[in-house]
C-alpha cells in the first residue's frame, strides 16, 4: 500500500459494545496496524434521547478491555478533533449551506403523518417505500405558507437519476439505482445533522482513506457516494464485510444470547481469545491456523481473506478458543483474570494465599472453558 491509511471506528453510545460492532472495531484496528496507519476513534452521539455518557464509557472500557487502542479520539485527542459529534455541530451548518445553495438541498415541510401515509401507501401498491418529492419542487411562497402553519423544516438531498456505483474491496462492483432511493433527509427539522450527512462531513475533515464496515450499510454507502460528489470530495475506499448470524441465520441479536463484549467479559472470556475468534469468524488465517498471536493476526491480515457471506456465532467455538488460551495462560495472568470469578464463588485469597491459589489454577486450567469455571 502506498499510502499511510486512516480508518475510523463510529459507535453511537446507544448500548453496550455488541460483538459484530467489535468485529468491525478489531478489522479496522489490524488494517491500521498492518499498514502503518492511525486508527480514528469517534463517538456519533447525535441521537440526544438514546445516548449516553454511561454507555460512552461502557464502549471506551471494551474496547480497551480488547486492547484495541485508537491513536485518535477521546481521551488521546488529535488533529482533526473534537471526536464527538456533539462536540462538532457549528461545523456542518456552512456545508448544508452550501448544499442549498448549489440546489443539492431542499426544506422539506412533511409531516411524520404525512410520511407514513405515503409510507403505506407504497408498501401497498408493493413498491419500495421512499420519499416521493412532495415538497421537491415548493416555490417560495409556498414555503412560506407551511412556515406560517408552524411546520419547522427538515432537509433534504435532492437526489438524481441515474446509477451509483462504487467498487468495494470486499464485494467488488456494487450499483443502486437512484430512482429507487428517493430524496433523503440530512438535517432534521431540529438542526441536528442525519448519520449519512455528518460522517461524510467528518470523514474528509478527518482524512479517513478507507472506511471498512458492516454489509448493512451498503446502501448507506451509495447515499455517502452522492454527497461526496456533490461536495467534489474523492470519497475513501469502502470495505463492507459480512454480519454475524446466530444459529438460525438471522442477524445475531440478543434473542441468540450474549451479545456484547461486557456480557462475554463478565462470563469468563479472556479479552485476546474473544479477539482472535472475532479475527477468524468469518474470515480464516493462512494454512486453516486457528489460535494466532496478535502480532501474527496484524502481520496476516488481508481484507482479501474477509468473508462475503454471514457468519454463524458458534458459541461452543468460542469456548474451545477461550479453553486454548486459559491451558496457556502465564500463571500471574490467570491469577489476576480468575481473582473476581473466585470471589464471586466466596473464595477468600487472603486466607488461601496467592501462591496457593496459582497451584490451585495451575491444576484447574486443562478443566475450564471459561473463568466462572472455577467456582
């Protein structure tokens, strides 16, 4: 690779840290250091009633739970700051005005009612639920009217025909038809910019080369393309790698069980055996090696070798994975990742010794699966 890359990792603090949001975090992290370049952390905390600071702090801890460090974002601060979304609203007011003023931007005076009409009116006709264009064409007057009825504007992109395309590192060619798409929303009616706007915005002021991320944005994607050329912005190289499925092939939610990291780390799970199987799931090392040191996982990693279709959390490989790690461990290290998992089960080490609570594990480890094993 010729160029040093930027890649970012955009959680919203809307939860804990799901484990296919850690996948995405851990491919953007190895292809970072594989390639000598920076690893962006930013936080999209732009929905103000479902963010948090709690869960903020919750995503923080996994990820350096993980040892996934980021060489940019909160807490390590850098160039392109602040690393917040809401932090950086004054600086996407002047590109939505220049949106409205190159005619890329309309106000868009509908109703939620009015959106679910036609909404439902589509999916009954069976045709793709997309916007229409009601308020496409408005004259001024006419804008005025609806200000006059107490209607605060949204935003829209105004949106041609034609075909998107862009090439994807994982998927090759993709295309979507813009007819399909309907004009969409950047900047709600309260001032605060939509996800496909913002990250555009803050994906070329942060310099970010490649943006690697789940297949479920794909379509995300191709309204992202539009936006960078209507700025006469090169856009970064995409990547969208497959989801992780539950058993029965769906998206994995919590319906299959454990789905974030706090819920595998509280369950007896060492950080770098969740880490290597994320690595492997979905994707494979050379010569079919499964157990592979972070260093061999940073030296090896290839968006080549990434998967295009879902993969299947097996739990019970999972397990077998944290087993390899907790028959290897140091004794030290096992000692201080079982010390809760032993109180918890009303082991006093004061009383017992650290000396003999390492024999005790040392005889242990051939028999767990994971740390709460030990009680």
């Amino acid at each position: 690779m010729d160029e040093r890359p930027r890649v970012r990792f955009a959680p919203s603090p809307t939860g804990y840290l799901h484990v296919g949001n850690a996948r995405t975090a851990l491919f953007n992290w190895l292809f970072a250091r594989r390639y000598g370049g920076r690893f962006v952390l930013r936080i999209e905390d732009t929905d103000r009633e479902r963010t948090s600071a709690a869960f903020e702090e919750e995503i923080l801890q996994s990820l350096r739970w993980l040892s996934l460090d980021w060489d940019e974002g909160p807490g390590e601060g850098g160039p392109s700051g602040p690393y917040r979304q809401s932090e950086r609203m004054a600086i996407y007011g002047p590109y939505l005005d220049r949106l409205v003023r190159e005619g890329r931007a309309y106000p868009c005076y509908c109703t939620d009612d009015e959106l679910e009409a036609e909404r439902a009116a589509l999916v009954q006709r069976k045709q793709m639920p997309r916007y229409l264009g009601r308020c496409r064409d408005l004259s001024a007057s006419e804008r005025l009217d609806r200000e006059k009825q107490g209607r605060k504007a949204a935003w829209r992109f105004r949106v041609d025909e034609g075909i998107i395309e862009f090439n994807d590192l994982i998927r090759g060619p993709v295309r979507f038809d813009g007819r399909a798409m309907g004009d969409f929303i950047i900047v709600r009616s309260n001032g605060i910019p939509a996800y496909n706007f913002a990250a555009v915005v803050d994906d070329h002021l942060m310099n970010i080369s490649h943006v690697i991320r789940g297949e479920d944005h794909l379509s995300n994607t191709a309204l992202q393309v539009m936006i960078y050329g209507s700025f006469r912005w090169a856009p970064p190289r995409f990547a969208h790698h497959s989801l992780i499925l539950g058993e029965d092939r769906s998206k994995l939610g919590k319906r299959h069980g454990s789905v974030s990291v706090r819920e595998f780390r509280d369950r007896g799970y060492l950080p770098e055996a969740l880490v290597n199987y994320l690595a492997l799931l979905g994707s494979s090392f050379e010569g079919g090696q499964e157990i592979c040191s972070r260093e061999e996982m940073v030296s090896r990693f290839s968006l080549d070798r990434s998967g295009k279709s879902g993969a299947v959390f097996d739990e019970e490989k999972l397990n077998w994975v944290n087993g390899v790690y907790l028959r290897d461990a140091d004794p030290a290290r096992l000692y201080e990742a079982a010390l809760p998992f032993l109180e918890k089960a009303g082991v006093e080490p004061a009383t017992l010794g650290r000396e003999r609570l390492m024999e005790i594990l040392d005889t242990l480890r051939f028999n767990l699966r994971t740390l709460s094993d030990v009680e």
